[in-house]
C-alpha cells in the first residue's frame, strides 16, 4: 500500500484529471487511486456528494478544492490516515495484558494527516471506504482504532496480492467485530476451563514436577479448537501439530484427547514399556495421533509430533510429514491437510530453522499449501526478557520475508483470539499460504515449576502474581458485559469447573477415543522392531533379468522430440556401450535402476538436496534439461506400468531444514524411499541436531523407526577440510541398539542393493552412506549384470583377486576410496601375499563375517587402514567394537582439522599411508 502524502500536494485540477480518466478506463490510474475513486462511485453517481452529479460522473465543482462536488483533499486526506491504521495501527494496539506496549512511532494522530479536532466532527465521503458510508470523521477514527488498534493489530503492508488485502481488509474491518454466538461463546468458555483445570490438576497433585505449564496462556487451547472446528468445516481432514514442552501436556490433555490417566502413568514412571520403547523420553516431548469430532460433526484426524528440546527442531519435520500425507492420501490436496507450528516468541524470534521453513513455503518440493504459526508470546525466553531476545519489533517479523500475514493479539481477551484464528484459518484456505498469529500473553512461572522468574525479572513478576487468569478474565467479562444467557453461562460452567476439578483428583478414569488407523499407520504397524539376527545377512534383493532389461532401457532413452546437451548425450551414450560391451554398469545407473525398479514395484521414491537432479558431481543426470527449450525430462518417468512415483527436487541451500522435512517424510509413509544428499558430506554438520535428537535416537526415544536415506560424499582427494570427510566418526559414535546403518560401499551393484534394501527390510533403519566422488566413474566400481540379478547387499567383500589364503601374510580391511588406492598399489607390485576385505558396512558391525575372513587368513597380520586421521574415521568405534581380531591401525596423523588444504601435501600424506601398508 502506497503512502498518499505526495498526492495531498497536488492541484485539484491535477485531482480532478485523474477521476476524468478514472471514469473512462479505471485501469488508467494507480491502483490505490483506483480503490480510493471506487469507493466514491456511489457517492457521485447518487448525487450524494455536495452539488449534483449526472449518470457518466460528471459534477459542479463549488470551489477552487473541490471536484466533482468532492473535496478531494481532505477526502484524500482521511484516506491516508485509514491506509495508516491498516499499515500502523498494529503498533497501537493494546495486545499486552501484563504491561504497557513501547511506544514504536506509529504516527497516526490527527495532526500527522492535516487533521485538528474541529475536524472531527465533519463529514467525509471515505468512510464508504470502510463500509461506513458517508460519515464523521471522529466515526472513522474510533472505526479504525476498533478495527486496528484495540486488542488485535493485524500486519499486512507488505502484502502485494491485492486478494489477500482485501480479503484482511474485509474480515477485519466488517467481520471481526459481529458477536459470537452463545454456543461458541460456551465452547471458548469451555476450552478455558479445560486449559485452566488441567494446570491446577496437575500444580495440586504433581508438586514440584517439571510440567512447562501453560499457565498465562491457557487461551491457547481455545485458539487450536477454534482452528480445527474451522479448518474441519473448510475440507480439512488432517491436522499435524508441532510444538515445544510449553503447555505440550495441556495440549495433549485437551485438543488431543489423550487422558489423564494416560498421561499421568507417564509422570508416575509406570507407562507401558510398549508405549515407548527403547530409553523412552520425558513426558512433554511424546507424540501422539487421535481422532476427534468437530462441533458440527466433522471427523478430523490430529497428530501430535514428537520432539525434542530444540524448541523449533520439529518445524521441518511437521512440514515433510504433511507433504508426504498429501502426496500419499490425498492426491497433493494441500487443502485437506493443514500443517500448525506452535512457536515459542523466543524461539520463533532466534532460531534459524524457523527462516529455513519458511523460505520453503512456495518452492515446489517443499509446498504444502500454508502453514498455520500460532505464537504463545510469553514475552520471556527462559529468562531473558524480549528486549534482550531479538532486534526486530517483533518475534514474527520474519514473516513478512513469505509476505505471510501477522495478527497480534491480546491473550486475554478470549473472542478476539479466537475470531482470530478463525479468520487465519480461512486465510490459510482461500490462500494456501503461511499465517501467523502473536498471541500476547504470560508465563505464571518461571521456565518450569520449580525455577522462581523473580531472580531475573520481579517487575514483572509482581504484575503477573496480581494478574487473573484468561478463564477468570472472560468469566468476569461475560457476567459484566453479556446478555442474561452468557451471564447464566458462565455461572453453569463456574460450577462445572470445579466439579471437574475434583473429579480427576478423585481419579474418575476417562474413555480413550475412538480411532481409525489411516492407510499409512497400518503399513507401520504391519513393520516389526529389528533384532541383531536380521543383521548377520542381508535379504535377498535382486530383480529378475527381464525387469533388468526394460528398467535399463526406460532410463536410457529420451523422447524423440528432446534434445539433451551434446554432453550429456555422450555420457548416456558411453553407459550404453559399457553395457553392450561389457554388461557393466556404473555407479550412476546402478543408482537409478534401484529407484526404477522401487517405483515399478509400486513404492514411492523422493529425493532432494542441492544440485541432486544432476549430482553434485554431475554424474546422477536423473532429470535432464534440452538444449533449446530448457524444458526437463525426468529420466525415470516414462518406467511402463509403474505405480510408484519418483520425485527428485533440487533443495534450497539448507541442510537443516531440509533433512528435517526428509525425516518428517519418511515418518509418514514407510513404502517410500527418502533420500536426502549432501553436496558435500560434512555440509551435514548444519543438520547435526536433526541426526543427533531425530535420526539417531528417534526410535528409542518416542517409538518412531524411519528408513531415511542420507547420501554424504566422502572421500580424501586433496580438496581441503571442508570437502574431504562426512564425519564419519560422528555417526559411529551416535551408533548403539541398532539405530541406524553406516555404509562405505565401493561398489555400483551393492549400491543398487543397499538402496533396495532399505524397503525389502519389515523394519525400518535410517542408512547414512558416505558416498563416493571420485570414485564415481572408477572402473573398479563398475558391477556386472549379473550382480544386479542375484542375492544381495554384502556387508563384507573379500578380495575379488582370490588369493591363496595359505600365502597372505598381511590383510588390509578397509572401506570406500581406501580399498581403490590399495589395490592399484597392490596391483602394480603384483603382490600375491597381500589380501584386501572391504568392510562397506560399518555398523552394525558384520563381526561372523569378519571374523570367518579372519580364520581363512589365519596366518596373516592384520591392519585397519583408513585415509582419515587417526582421531576420525572408523578407528576408535572398530577398537571399541571388534574384539575378536587382532590388529593394526595404519592411518594419517590424529589431527584438529579433518584435512590439509594443500594437494602436495595431502599427495605425500596419502603416499605414507600406502607406503606404510606395503612395507610394514
């Protein structure tokens, strides 16, 4: 919206020239001109205004300011002052029960427009503008701070869409001030005392017990009910909630369904050990799924996802389940699944993943047509108050980054947050676009219940002791300002309060609900836990020659009509010829033909990350791109009676967020193969507490297994610290009750079979592979059809040379690049008494296997030979873990950095470690 102050310098005759071409072509003019004129069309064409008006607009002018019979100027005027309560009101409104709000600038006073009290009382034509018709101004300006600055402030300037502005403009000026009716004022009534009564439940019966109450904020349980009764009533059938330890129980207690009972067995350390599993987790960090009936009779599924403590972890992973339930349930219908991220204002405020969601809210991978931010705006993070939290005017500043909408709003007053939220909701479905709502309230407590606030803040603290809370609030406010019914209900519901209240003190059990298990839950629960016997062998993942043969020829032809870079021909060409020479097949297209040969067997594959549709190291090539129109092929879609679908999606630049969305992904839908690549492995560490909180620990925490992908090249070739290692040693210390797979694999064949058996498995494990990038198009890696058409994944390659097992007087075991390095040295020396035994998967650890290889080479001395540092790599994990052999380490020098940035001097450092091995 454009400032009008430039026009109120303009002759009228200027004025009036611009209405004349207003008249003949409305979109002659500037748009905000254009709004302005419109809303004085009826004035004009009724005559209304002062003087008279023909059919086609023409007027008297009365004076040298006037045109049309309107004074422009002062018209002009009132308009700028009601865009600059829609712009700026938001700064004024009081949205802040506890204290008084800064003074930010807003400059909306009379005088900042040209106004003066005497003007106040004067007609103006702009109130039409508002829907007021022709009015006072002292009318307009009480209209505006009602609709702007009173208990909401709405943020939407930046907004380009004129749509969206207009449809914020209408529901906030027209809609948002009709009173609710008494059976919604009941169920807001309702919903507070359910809010309230579970926290002096549990501050009565739990003393002392860390529980992050909602205490200050319990208007945030109207707020979400509000939400899914709505979102129910607009094609919504699924909603997946994210958020923090901050009132989590309530939530669960009083949107989720979950009963007392429940969620007390948790507090009291006697919940079923099949509810968790594994170590299990606090109680305010559990998922948990319901179905719910809505008050029109709606039935609505709801999710709970679970997470950490790293407050804003699970955002990416809300997002990345609802896109995978879209995809799989709904036919990508964004609008039957919503997706709500419950923020905390310090949080939302400070940490990045928050940018990282949002920066993905419109790009084709990510979309999932809106996300709903609810802000329990506690003004406190921890301890820290928000003047010290944050530089922006508020904590959802970043929304105006997606041109999301902001409504702040005062967390006592109980309707205005939830005519906001209903407003929101439709805004999210008219619009499939993020929104947010700043709920301004308090936290009764400190950081939890047995931390006193008043060490860091007591001015503060002292107004929220004398301070009611939101259900005395509204109780107050309809026994003084309601009609005989509301003032009767609040009496009824009173007594119900503290009825209730004793009730669940007197331990009355709850009914469970009801619920369906979705198409998706059943596949899960149709998955067992793995054992350690699941992992002495591979199963059996090899495709038949005939499916071989179509798959390899689907991926290698193109449309007539598409014409692919020169180079890119030639390449696809040279696999071509390796195969029908040598029925070989490369890294690249063994990776392919895993995906193709999924999708045919009716599974679902996505895959994202930066530059994954080409590879980093241009060597994928799954999605090609012609020459002349730029227009892509996907090179796995045209697979003759496939029913799965590949998606591949080249990722923002992030690795936080968007391996949370993978996870959450691969959470939704266990039929699906999720891959997520690093451009380089150890870009990984942007995502660290995604693997550290979700992928390592996910199942023993909460119960969720996950059969997540990450591909993280891995490789010493003299490129420096930042791209030479993933971090291997990380992942090996993470390892421990078969939580995840760590491969180094060597080869394109047991590549292809890896991938696959990721989804042959009837469990699923996350799969860290640290892939190769040099290796890539290494001859060695090439696998011959036959290993594509039998067995499967081997967790330990013994040496393809054969030697004689009586004569091999040292045995290198290695893994990845290493094992190249050292069989062209042993190649070149031709030596016969050395043996080399890839180990390309490290963990779980292939110990039978090992040590069988072991026993066959009994006579020789054994060595772990590894290209990282002595203090990195496999080393230390192998010498905790494989007992049962007696060996050596051969490695570079322990080290801070992962590598040297000098290629000479990685050149001779590599040089030492080969030398090293052969003549030990």
């Amino acid at each position: 919206m454009k400032d009008f102050q430039y026009i109120t310098a303009s002759h009228p005759q200027f004025i009036e020239s611009l209405y004349q071409d207003f008249v003949k072509d409305p979109n002659s003019v500037d748009p905000e001109m254009k709004k302005f004129f419109e809303g004085f069309d009826f004035a004009v064409g009724s005559g209304a205004a002062n003087g008279s008006a023909s059919p086609n607009g023409a007027a008297s002018t009365t004076s040298g300011s006037t045109a049309f019979g309107i004074d422009w100027m002062r018209e002009i005027m009132a308009y700028r002052m009601i865009l600059g309560y829609r712009n700026k009101g938001h700064l004024l409104a009081k949205t802040n029960p506890i204290r008084k709000r800064k003074d930010r600038g807003a400059n909306i006073e009379l005088a900042f427009y040209g106004f003066s009290e005497a003007d106040l009382d004067k007609p103006f034509h702009a109130g039409q503008l508002i829907g007021l018709g022709t009015t006072s101004l002292r009318n307009i300006q009480n209209h505006l701070e009602k609709c702007y600055a009173s208990h909401v402030g709405v943020e939407f300037k930046y907004i380009s869409d004129q749509k969206k502005v207009d449809f914020l403009t209408n529901a906030f000026e027209k809609e948002f001030h009709q009173p609710l009716a008494i059976n919604k004022r009941r169920r807001v009534l309702e919903k507070l005392n359910q809010g309230v009564m579970f926290e002096k439940f549990l501050h009565t019966k739990y003393i002392g017990q860390k529980r992050f109450s909602l205490e200050g904020g319990e208007t945030t349980i109207a707020a979400l009910d509000a939400i899914i009764n709505t979102a129910a009533n607009n094609d919504v059938q699924e909603v997946v909630i994210g958020m923090a330890h901050r009132g989590r129980l309530n939530v669960l207690a009083n949107i989720m369904g979950k009963t007392y009972e429940q969620i007390f067995s948790e507090f009291e350390g006697t919940a079923k050990l099949d509810q968790t599993m594994g170590s299990g987790d606090v109680k305010y960090h559990m998922g948990y799924g319901s179905e719910v009936e809505t008050l029109d009779g709606k039935t609505i599924h709801l999710k709970l996802m679970p997470n950490p403590s790293h407050l804003e972890a699970v955002d990416p992973v809300v997002v990345g389940f609802s896109r995978a339930k879209a995809d799989i349930m709904y036919g990508s219908e964004f609008d039957k699944i919503l997706p709500i991220l419950i923020h905390g204002d310090a949080s939302v405020a400070g940490q990045g993943v928050v940018y990282e969601v949002l920066q993905m809210s419109y790009l084709k991978g990510y979309y999932t047509g809106g996300t709903m931010h609810f802000v329990i705006n506690n003004q406190i993070g921890f301890t820290t108050d928000f003047n010290d939290a944050r530089s922006a005017d508020y904590c959802t500043s970043l929304a105006s980054m997606v041109q999301a909408p902001v409504f702040h709003v005062n967390g006592d007053d109980a309707e205005a947050v939830v005519k906001c939220v209903e407003i929101a909701t439709r805004y999210r479905q008219e619009f499939n676009s993020d929104v947010f709502i700043d709920m301004v309230c308090y936290r009764k407590h400190g950081h939890n219940e047995g931390d006193d606030p008043k060490f860091t803040q007591p001015h503060l603290y002292a107004l929220i002791d004398k301070h009611p809370n939101p259900r005395e609030v509204y109780t107050n406010y309809l026994l003084q300002n309601g009609e005989e019914d509301a003032k009767a209900l609040a009496q009824e519901m009173e007594k119900k309060f503290w009825s209730d209240l004793q009730e669940r003190l007197d331990e009355v059990k709850q009914n469970p609900l009801p619920y369906h298990y979705q198409a998706p839950e059943l596949a899960w629960k149709s998955l067992r836990r793995a054992t350690a016997e699941d992992f002495l062998q591979s199963p059996v993942t090899a495709i038949k020659d005939a499916a071989f043969d179509k798959l390899f020829t689907a991926i290698m032809n193109v449309p007539a009509d598409f014409k692919p870079l020169k180079k890119v021909e030639k390449i696809i060409q040279d696999k071509i010829k390796l195969y029908n020479d040598e029925q070989k097949i490369d890294w690249a297209t063994g990776e392919l033909l895993a995906y193709a040969s999924l999708i045919a067997e009716g599974n679902d594959v996505r895959m994202s990350g930066q530059d994954v549709r080409r590879g980093t190291f241009s060597h994928r090539h799954a999605v090609l791109r012609d020459e002349n129109t730029d227009k892509a092929y996907n090179r796995l879609s045209n697979i003759e009676g496939a029913t799965g679908h590949f998606r591949i999606y080249n990722s923002l630049l992030s690795e936080y967020g968007v391996l949370g969305f993978e996870y959450g992904y691969a959470m939704a839908n266990p039929n699906a193969l999720v891959l997520w690549e690093a451009q380089f492995g150890d870009f990984s560490n942007g995502a660290q507490t995604m693997i550290d909180q979700f992928i390592a620990a996910g199942e023993q925490k909460w119960n969720r297994m996950n059969g997540v992908t990450m591909l993280l090249p891995h490789g010493y070739e003299g490129q420096g610290p930042e791209h030479s290692s993933a971090r291997l040693e990380r992942y090996l210390q993470m390892c421990a009750e078969l939580n995840m797979i760590v491969t180094n694999i060597t080869t394109a064949a047991n590549f292809f079979h890896v991938l696959r058996r990721q989804l042959a498995w009837s469990f699923r494990k996350p799969l860290i592979n640290f892939a190769p990038k040099a290796n890539l198009r290494h001859p060695g890696t090439y696998s011959l059809k036959e290993e594509f058409l039998n067995g499967g994944f081997k967790e330990v390659i013994d040496d393809p040379t054969s030697p004689d097992a009586t004569q091999v007087k040292k045995v290198f075991f290695c893994s990845g690049k290493m094992y190249f390095d050292l069989a062209e040295r042993k190649a070149k020396d031709n030596r016969t008494d050395v043996a080399i035994v890839r180990l390309e998967q490290i963990y779980p650890l292939p110990v039978q296997q090992l040590t069988a290889l072991y026993n066959k080479y009994s006579k020789a001395t054994w060595f772990w030979v590894q290209e990282e540092p002595l203090n990195m790599g496999a080393a230390s994990f192998l010498q905790m873990n494989l007992k049962d052999i007696n060996y050596g380490v051969i490695s570079r020098q322990a080290s801070a950095s992962t590598a040297t940035g000098y290629n000479k001097v990685h050149q001779q450092e590599q040089a030492e470690i080969i030398e090293t091995a052969f003549t030990l």
